[in-house]
C-alpha cells in the first residue's frame, strides 16, 4: 500500500535468537523483504564473499564513512568494527521495498534515532513472558541470583521501551509468523498511506 | 500478550461493505472476537430475538442511558435511536477479551473520543485506491461528475485521518485477512504490554 518501503529493524538482548528467527523469515514464503548486508573491518574469513557475507573494509574506510555520516548505524567488537551503510538501505527504501535489519540493541537505538517511522520489533526471552513463576517461584535460590534475574529483566524490559512491538520467542515459527503479521499489517498504517492519497488528490 | 481486551472499530464510508467483511470475519476460523450487539428504539421484526438481533428499548430508556454517559456511541436514523452501550464492552474488556464493533463512521468518531487506545480501522473501497485512474483518465465525463468524484474522494481521505489504519476492501477474504492480521499484531504493540512487565517487577 504505502509507496516507500518500511525499515523494519529485529532486535533483542543477545542470546534471544534473533538471528535464527532472521534466518528463519528469510527462508519461510512470502518474504519480500532486503537484507542489508553489515560492513566490517574484520578480516574476511575463507569461504566469505565480499558483499555477500560482508562488505570488507579496512579502519580508515569505515572510519571515513562514520564521519560522512554515511552509516546507519555501528558498533566496535573486539578492536573491529561492524555496521549498516546508510545507501544501500535509502536507495531500497526508495525502490518501494521493504529492509530488514537485525541488530544488537546499541545499533538500534541509533536506528531509532535517525530512521524514527521504522518498524522496531524487540524479541523477548519467553522466560520474560514468564518473569514472575522464573523470578518468585523457585525458593531454593539465593538472594543474590533473584537479585540478579531481577536486574537483567528490569534492564531488558527498559530496552523494550524503545520499540514498537514486543514478540516472545517462545517457538520459531511462532515467532517467524508474528512478525510476518506485524509487518504486513504496518503497510496499512493510516500515516503511512495517507501521504499518498493527499499527493493524489493535488495532482490532479 | 495483553490483559485487557482490545477494542476494535471497523468502519469507513457508506456502501463499502463493512456488514460483509464484518460477517466473514466472524464466519472465519480462529476469531476469538466478541461482537457487540446493538441497541435500538426501532421496533422488535418478526423473528427478531432480544439480546441477539439488538437490545430494544423504549425511547425514555434510550435517551436516560445517553443522559447517564452509558452510551459508547449513538445515532438517530429515521426517528429511531442505534447505538453501542458501554457497560457490555468494558466488562468484556475486562474480562481479557477483544470487542469488535461495526459502526457508521459518526459513531466511530464518538468511540475515537472515548476510547482513543481502541484499533481503528477504515474500509476503503478500491476505487479510492486507483483514484487516478478512475477520475482522471475517463476523458469523457462531464466537469461536474469528475468535480463530485474528488468531493468524495477527499471527504473518504478526511475520514481516514481518523483511523489507525486503511484496508482496502478489494476482495472480502483479503480484507479479512488484513484485519485478522492487524489484530494479531496490535496485541505485541510495546505500549500494550509493557505495563504488565512493569507492574510485575513492581510486585516482586
């Protein structure tokens, strides 16, 4: 419906399994959506493609490109750093096709940031879903271990706030088709057609 | 995923067929919506049952329930009262279920009021979507008929700037789906479901 593609930006705390339900939308049907393929400056590892696995890029390339303001979004592991090219996701986005990006929540929040009528999908842990019977119930732990369950809920239920929808990975394919459903169902959103519709009328 | 039950409004211009995809929506496998029968001053027909074709009501009983606040949303129609009575919805709300209301376009600009967290979606004929086509590129019509066209056309878009979103009732069983999805993924937004989280911890 909407002429532009959305950017629909999957993320989680790590561990969640983004990247096995990434996979899995990918190979299921009816995916229409770009991946965007993230930039490194790690060294590229045999069997990898450039621009398929990666685009490979040495320090002083992706460091020119942070500073042109031509990344979406980047981070630094373990002395490299990874990240999204801005030109490759405006020029799909423009195309009418829809980008799919999944990220660690540092990336994202600076996708929020810059791209804010993105699609912003936060993967729960199902033991989230399931916080009070993982948290009360069990009477056997010490203090300190509920004490630290707690924090790292509280942590990733403040992550959540930043996003528009939050989908427990209880099942992959369950996971895969409330996605899916999210998605699709964002096409129909009125602002996102409505500019559409207006732009018609004018023309005329 | 969230407690309360989320009320949906279905509507959109006269003639669009919402009773139609109302019906098929309710005809369709996994609905777990509940329907909201409708009050009315109009007389009981034959066959008509109390409680399932409409709740009748005398007119002082109809008018005291405006007076009290207790109606959702009302209009008149040749001399008879319709209207949605708030008592059932909320219990039903409250009860974790979805409500599902099928309502002139009047009667959802009340509910928007009352209720802005509701899912408001509008029904848009097909031909709203290929506007162009169908007002532009039939040279032979007169001024007038094309001038009636774009009136209409720009009230349908003034409406919908109401709503949450659009769906284009091209083909029943694909505006079916659209709305079943739109439902499926409002109930992962993040502002749903966050309070529970929240609410949670605080217990703990």
């Amino acid at each position: 419906m909407s002429d532009r593609g959305l950017l629909i930006v999957l993320s989680g705390p790590s561990g969640v399994g983004k990247g096995t339900v990434r996979k899995a939308i990918f190979e299921s049907d009816d995916n229409e959506f770009e991946y965007s393929i993230s930039m490194t400056t790690r060294p590229m590892r045999k069997g990898e493609v450039e621009g398929v696995d990666y685009y490979f890029r040495t320090r002083e390339e992706f460091e020119a490109l942070i500073e042109a303001g031509e990344m979406l979004e980047y981070a630094e592991y373990v002395g490299n750093y990874y990240g999204t090219p801005l030109s490759y996701v405006q020029k799909t986005l423009d195309q009418g096709k829809d980008v799919f990006l999944e990220i660690e929540v540092q990336g994202a929040r600076q996708v929020k940031e810059k791209v804010p009528d993105g699609v912003f999908i936060f993967l729960t842990p199902p033991d989230l879903h399931e916080l009070k019977n993982r948290i009360v119930n069990r009477g056997t732990d010490a203090m300190e271990i509920i004490e630290e369950r707690m924090k790292v809920a509280r942590e990733e239920i403040e992550m959540m706030a930043l996003y528009d929808y939050a989908v427990v990975n209880d099942e992959v394919p369950k996971a895969v088709e409330r996605i899916k459903d999210i998605i699709a169902s964002e096409h129909f959103r009125v602002d996102r057609v409505i500019g559409k519709y207006i732009k018609m009328l004018e023309e005329m």
